[in-house]
C-alpha cells in the first residue's frame, strides 16, 4: 500500500518540468508604508524594521479604521508566533524584538505571492467554489495569490507563477512545504489554547544567498481562529462582518496566548 492511498495510484506529480532560467523580476523591497505595518531598513545591512500601526483595512482598502492598541497587540501576537515557529524548526525572518511596536527581522525580496492554507472553508473559497461554510477539507489545502491591489490579489495556480516568472518550481516547493508545516504548527498550538485555525495566510521571500523564509506578520489580520465549541470568530472577520469589538477579540487572543500588552 502506498501513502498516496492505494498501491495502484502513482504519486501525485505536483509540477510539470519546466525550465526556469531568467531572473525573477522582483527585488529587495525599499521602506515602504503598508497599509497595517511600515517597513524601514534596520541598523545593519541585510535588516529591515517591521512596525505595526493601528490601521486596520478590508475589502482592498475600502473598509478603514484605526484602533488605538492594535499595532501593539499585533506585534506581541506575530513575535511570539514566529518564535514558536522558529522553535519547530522553520526558518523565519524573525532576527530579535525591539519594542511595543516593532521586531527586527531579515531584509528579504518578497515573492509576489499571498500563500493560503485553509484547513476548513469560509471565506473566498466558499464564495468561489459554493463550499458549506465550516466544511473541513480532506487534507489541508494550499492555494496561491498574485499579490497585485489592482486586481484585487487573484487566485492563480502553479503554471501562472511559473509562466509570469514569480517563483522557481523548486523554491515553490520549499515554499509549499513550509506552509503546510507551518499550519500544522500553529493548528496544535491554537488547539491548545482553545483555538480551530481555519485558515492562514503566509508569505516568503529570499536573502541576499537566495535562502527561503517565511515573512511578514502571523497575527488575527492573516488567520482565522474560531473558538472551539462556539465557532465565534477570533480575528479580523470581526471587523470585515461588524461582528464584534476588534480590540477586545484580539485582547483575548494574546491573553490566552499568555501576552501581558503594555497599556491597552
Ligand atoms: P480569504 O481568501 O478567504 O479572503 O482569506 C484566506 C485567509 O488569508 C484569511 O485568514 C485571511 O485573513 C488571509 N488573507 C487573505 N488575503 C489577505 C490580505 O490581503 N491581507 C491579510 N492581512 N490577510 C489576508
């Protein structure tokens, strides 16, 4: 019997062979103001300051407010998560933390991708395809995004970041793998605190030496926690549906997280 689930089914072949040999056209990213962090560079070479602000954004924009306290929150949630991360084994641009707001962390390119995993569906997915809500997949599913505010940040498979020369097959590999590894990380230690981790978004990027590291922020804006038993939402859907409190939902998170926040 093979782990593919029958002995006469040939494993899956993720990607068709193809030949990548142009450089990808993306580059170290200059300090930047994003629409919940600022990206600085950092002290030395090779760093850059990631700091979280109070803006929370939806729907690409049009929805927009300022919480007083969420940047500091955000920041506390993302450190600890990455450290827990980076203590199973996957490698993060977390480098050390500086203060309320802000962590110090690799200066990377970032891949113009928005990697998903869902562990159940809700969301885009269930608009897309007319899934149940809460319908739990079969194995994890990893989807992809073309980062691009335009276009809104569209679905888009393999063939598409290969053909548009977004990622080498072999670092979307690695990149596929660390996701999966990384939800199912995050999955056990949410269970433990009470949590469902519904889905998750990612993203990755290189150094200088072409190393592959998970990025940016890992906080309620880029999850979906839903309490077990209840199913009331813990993240940023509060803010998306008017659902409830956004301060007092992610206050919860970081308490049962074990995160005293300074002054808020
Ligand atoms: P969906 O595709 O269902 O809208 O989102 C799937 C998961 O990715 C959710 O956890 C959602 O919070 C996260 N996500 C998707 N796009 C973005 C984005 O542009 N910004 C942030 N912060 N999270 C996103």
């Amino acid at each position: 019997m093979s782990c593919w689930g029958g002995a006469l089914r040939a494993p899956p072949q993720l990607f068709t062979p193809i030949e990548v040999s142009p450089p990808l056209n993306y580059n170290f990213p200059m300090s930047y103001e994003g629409k919940a962090k600022i990206m600085k560079d950092g002290p030395t070479e090779g760093t850059m300051i990631m700091y979280f602000k109070d803006d929370v954004t939806a729907g690409n924009g049009k929805k927009k407010d300022s919480i007083p306290g969420k940047g500091k929150i955000n920041k506390a949630i993302t450190l600890k998560l990455l450290q827990l991360l980076e203590d199973n084994g996957i490698e993060t641009h977390l480098i050390e933390d500086i203060d309320e707001r802000s962590i110090l962390v690799k200066k990377l390119k970032i891949f113009p991708l928005e990697v998903v995993v869902r562990n159940k569906a809700t969301g885009s997915i269930v608009r897309r395809l007319g899934l149940e809500k809460g319908m739990e997949f079969k194995r994890p599913l990893f989807e992809l995004f073309y980062k691009n505010d335009e276009l809104h940040d569209p679905l888009i498979c393999q063939e598409h970041a290969f053909a548009m020369n977004l990622i080498y097959p072999d670092d979307l590999l690695l990149v596929r793998k660390t996701a999966l590894d990384a939800n199912e990380i995050l999955k056990e230690y949410f269970s433990g605190i009470g949590f469902d981790l519904i889905d998750i978004k990612f993203e990755f990027g290189v150094d200088e030496k072409e190393n592959i590291y998970l990025a940016d922020e890992i906080s309620p804006d880029t999850m979906r926690l839903w309490e077990k038993g209840t199913q009331v939402s813990f993240d940023k859907d509060v803010f998306r549906e008017d659902k409830a409190d956004l301060l007092e939902t992610y206050r919860e998170v970081a308490k049962r997280m074990g995160l005293k926040v300074e002054g808020i």
